[in-house]
C-alpha cells in the first residue's frame, strides 16, 4: 500500500486530432509527426479516472480534454503512479516532454 505521502497520479489523456484545429495546440507542438496522437499530460491527487471525469464534466477542467478528451491512456502513466507531489510537479513536465521528443503532440497542464 502506498504511503500517504504517495498519492499523486500523472495521467495522460489522448484527445481527439481535431484538437490539431486549434492555432494555440498547433503552436505549442511544432514538432509533432503526423498520425501521431493528440495528448494532454496532467498531474492529481485524485485517481485519474476521477480526474478525468472531472474534465469532462468541467469542474476545474482543461478545455482541450473537456472539449476532445477521449480517454485515459494508461500505458503510457501507470507504471509511474503513485509518488510524492514534488515528485509528480517534475514527472509531468518530463512525461510531455519525453512523449513531445517522440513527435506527439502535446498539452500539459
């Protein structure tokens, strides 16, 4: 069991490509690969299920995952959960950064 100092989540949701429609997504991914999936890449004290049903529902919601979320993509996180909030702040940055270095395109949050 996780110590309570462990319960923050990075989660990663793929969005809908029509997201690629958006000037600002575009701007912030100049690098992504065509065909390659639309991500957004968060950090939570809740697990990301709920998070991500808070997206959507729109209760302290990123646009771009309540407008095109489409689902969790827990291949890419799980294996990284749970861990410290200090430790999720830095994991969510390298996280979009290491899938951004492999031509996703990414919003972090």
């Amino acid at each position: 069991m996780p110590s309570p100092a462990h319960h923050h989540n990075v989660y990663v949701v793929e969005l809908d490509s029509k997201v690629l429609k958006n000037r600002a997504f575009r701007a912030r991914n100049r690098g992504y690969r065509k065909g390659m999936p639309c991500v957004y890449v968060g950090m939570t004290g809740l697990p990301p299920g709920e998070r991500f049903q808070n997206h959507k529902a729109g209760v302290k919601a990123n646009r771009f995952v309540r407008d095109f979320g489409v689902g969790l993509l827990p291949e890419l996180f799980e294996y990284l959960n749970p861990m410290p909030f200090e430790a999720a702040e830095k994991m969510e940055i390298e996280l979009a950064q290491e899938l951004r270095e492999k031509g996703y395109a990414v919003w972090q949050g």
